[in-house]
C-alpha cells in the first residue's frame, strides 16, 4: 500500500500520507428503531445508505467509509446525513476537492488492510499510514472534471449492455416457453407426424423400463397421481406424465454432517452448483463434510444424475441440473434430492420442464415455509410434477434445436460479461492514471500542492490548540 512513493509524480504534487489530508471521524449508533424514516437525511452505513432520518450528524456534504462489515467501502453524501457507528466520515475542506477524495479513497483498496480475525474492519492507524499522491487544489478539480466526463462515457456504455442482458433473459424465457409447449417445434412435428412413435407408446415403453431397472430400496409400486391444473397447452401428440413415472430412482434426499461440521472429508456440494440450472463445479461451489460412507453408498453421484432443489429462497426452489460425472467422487446434501432416468435425453427434457416456467410455479404452489423459514418442497411434490411427453422422435429436435439456441445465448451473454468487466477494469485505469498525474494536464500557475499540506498541518493545530484550551478552562 505505500507503492505512490516509489512512483514519480509532478513537481507540483505532494507525496504524503493519507493521514497528512484526512481525518476519519468515528459515525455514531443510530438503531433502525429510532431513525423517523421521514426527512431528507440520510443514514449511512457500511454498505451504503441504509434509511432516512429527520436530523444529520453532518450537516455538510461528506465522505463515508466503512469501519466494520464492508471494511473499507466509500460513498459520498451530497448533503447532511448521519453516518452510523459501523463507518468513520471525511468533512469537506476548502484545502481539497471532496469528490476527488472520494474517487481517491475507492481507488485505494481500503479493504486489503483488514486485519481482523471475525467481523471485517478498518484501523484508522492502517488507512492513515497509506501513501498517496497529492495534487494541487486546481488540478483535482480538472482531475475530477475528466474522471466524471469519461465515467459517464462508460455508464452509457453499461447501461447498453445491461439492457442487452435483460432482453438476452427475456429471450432465453421464450425460447424455454416455446420448447415446453411445443411451439419451437411445430413446423417440425407436422411434417414429420407420420414418422412418429405415439408418446402414449412411449410412456408405456418407459413404465415398463422403471419396473424393470428401479434401483430403489422398496418396490417402486405406481407412479404418482398427477394434476394438470394450471399447465400451459401443448400438442394433441404429447401426453402429461409424473417425473415419478419416468425415474428408476428417487426422490432421495442427500445428507449433511450434523452439526454443519466442514473439514477435509468427503466432497460435497453446495446449491450454487445448481441454482443456474447448470452444474458448476468448482472451488466456490464445492465443500468438505467430514463424512465417513462405504463405497457402495447411495449417496454417491453418478454421471446423469438430477439434483433438485428441496430447500431455497422461493425463486429458486425446485432447480435442477444434471451432473456430469465424475462417478463416485461427490456426494450431495441434504437439502438436495436427487433422480435418476435412464434415457439421457428424456432426463434432458424433464430437466428442461423442471426448470421452466409453469414447474417453478408449481413449486411455488406446494412449497412450505416462508421468506423467514426456508421454503421446502417434499419427495410427494417432486414425484406429482406433471411433466409433458413428446414423441422421443420430437424430444431428440427439441434438444437439439433448444440446445444449440441456448449455447448461443450463452455465448452472447458471456461477451457481455466481458465487456461489463472490461468497463471495470476502465474505470481502474483511469483512477490510476488520475492519481499519478496522467490523466489532465499541470498548470505551472497553480499553487503547489506542498502549500496545500502546509495550510492543512497549520488548521489542524489551530483546532488541537483550541480543544486543549475547551477541555482546560471546563
């Protein structure tokens, strides 16, 4: 964090240290219960404003950094606010230009000081120790000037591409909705309809194969009664099933270590390998429970298997995703539960259905709990779903159709994540070349920084000066 001193600045800049400039002022507890929730103050804290108030703390504009939580985080107040006891605050000064302050402060990865072991803090010691370069008063202002003409340039610029990334959902919706009702397929289907197997032929062929290979510890008995209320129309060709009556296993809930106890065990997952209804597998998603289990245990996964969400926020309750192997190597928990259909493309399909439209909302239908008590949905629920049977013949054109349309999707989803970091990583740049003395040109007339220091240094001994003379005469 002292990198600014090995760095050449301008003539007229000031090398110095964060505290030589600033004072980080400690907020002050405001509880939600007492904040009026009316007025034109607003309550900061660590994460950014958190409510209004009718009475300030500051009364000018100002500064917040956070002290506890979001160590290191940085807004700025336009106007009077109160800044709670998890952040310090920045006053405004004649000696600098607040809003350069602001942009310098977020340029300097506050966060990386945190030396605590739980909750994550600032030390005002820590922050005021960091090297910066500091510029004349007439140079932040150009400085700021240019940041913000360029900024505004880049949030255009995002502002396009998160539009694009709200019709690319808009658009991958569709197309799920027109797979799962049969509309993507249409044309097909009625110029192939001679060449197709009955989906009655189908489900028939499927009940006898579940009968046949059911892996379960109990005969699988009949499939669940299912209810069509409230599904979408699809083909006369296609019949509705229960996912029940295509598994030869399941539903089976996965296990957890009681306790939440994590080690260097058995691999496990966590829901956010699934909750794009993809399977991500990798270090954010996956966990170590301290587990002792057989080989021959059934809460081994093996490639093609589908988990479900039993347990989740509402939204996103009952997703699913297949995962793709390896055999053997991961077990799944307990607030999953996980099928198996024989024929990878009819698991394809029921996956496709799980995760559309009108099964989410079946979920949302059947699911206990609340916002506050985690929303569930049981093996009862899971095994009723109502799921629509296409011809295998049309199942293998909705894959492949759907398939194809929404890798590329993804494809174009994926530049614009590209192009949203790269916009980051733009705005960095320009911070970085603002701070060095890059960025704007220097104006010889301007008084140098080093004036600026002086004025500051002699304020603030006026102002201790003026504390110890208060403290002495009470």
């Amino acid at each position: 964090m002292n990198e600014p001193a090995n760095r050449s600045f301008p003539e007229s800049w000031a090398i110095c240290r964060l505290g030589d400039i600033i004072r980080l002022e400690y907020g002050k507890s405001l509880p939600k219960k007492a904040r009026s929730g009316t007025g034109a103050v607003s309550v900061f804290g660590s994460s950014g404003e958190v409510g209004i108030h009718d009475k300030a703390l500051v009364e000018e504009p100002c500064i917040i950094v956070g002290r506890k939580g979001s160590a290191g985080s940085t807004f700025i107040s336009r106007g009077p606010c109160w800044p709670i006891d998890t952040v310090y605050f920045v006053r405004a000064s004649p000696n600098y230009n607040l809003r350069f302050l602001y942009y310098l402060l977020s340029s300097l990865r506050l966060v990386e000081l945190d030396r605590s072991t739980a909750i994550p803090g600032l030390n005002r010691d820590d922050a005021y120790a960091v090297d910066v370069g500091f510029p004349p008063l007439n140079e932040q202002n150009r400085i700021v000037e240019k940041i913000e003409t360029l900024f505004a340039h880049i949030n255009k610029g995002e502002e396009a591409l998160r539009e694009v990334q709200k019709l690319l959902k808009r658009y991958r919706q569709s197309i799920l909705k027109a797979a799962v009702t049969g509309e993507l397929t249409r044309d097909w289907r009625e110029a192939n309809q001679h060449k197709l197997e009955p989906s009655s032929d189908f489900i028939a062929r499927i009940l006898d194969n579940r009968a046949r290979n059911w892996q379960g510890t109990r005969d699988p008995g009949n499939p669940s009664s299912t209810s069509v209320t409230e599904m979408p129309d699809v083909p006369a060709e296609w019949e509705w099933a229960p996912l029940d009556s295509l598994c030869v296993e399941g539903p089976t809930n996965g296990i957890s270590p009681k306790g939440g106890n994590a080690g260097a065990g058995i691999k496990s997952f966590k829901l956010t390998a699934t909750t794009s209804g993809e399977f991500l597998i990798n270090e954010e998603t996956i966990k170590r429970v301290d587990l002792q289990l057989d080989q021959d245990s059934k809460y081994w996964l093996r490639s093609g298997d589908i988990l479900i969400q039993r347990g989740n926020t509402i939204d996103y309750v009952g997703t699913a995703a297949i995962f793709p192997g390896p055999d053997g190597e991961f077990i799944y928990p307990d607030l999953m539960m996980r099928v198996r259909i024989q024929d990878p493309s009819l698991a394809r399909w029921a996956v496709i259905w799980i995760n559309a439209y009108y099964a989410k909302q079946y979920f949302k239908r059947n699911a206990t709990g609340t916002a506050g008590n985690m929303p569930k949905i049981n093996g009862k629920t899971l095994k009723a779903l109502a799921v629509p049977i296409p011809p295998i013949e049309e199942i293998h054109q909705l894959l492949k159709v759907l398939e194809h349309q929404l890798e590329q999707a993804k494809k174009l989803g994926r530049t614009l994540e590209r192009e949203l970091a790269r916009a980051t990583s733009l705005r960095q740049s320009i911070l970085k070349s603002g701070f060095t003395g890059q960025l704007v040109s220097q104006d010889p007339d301007d008084e140098p920084a080093s004036k600026l220091l002086a004025r500051i240094r002699a304020e603030r001994e006026t102002s201790t000066k003026a504390k110890s003379r208060g403290r002495a005469s009470g």
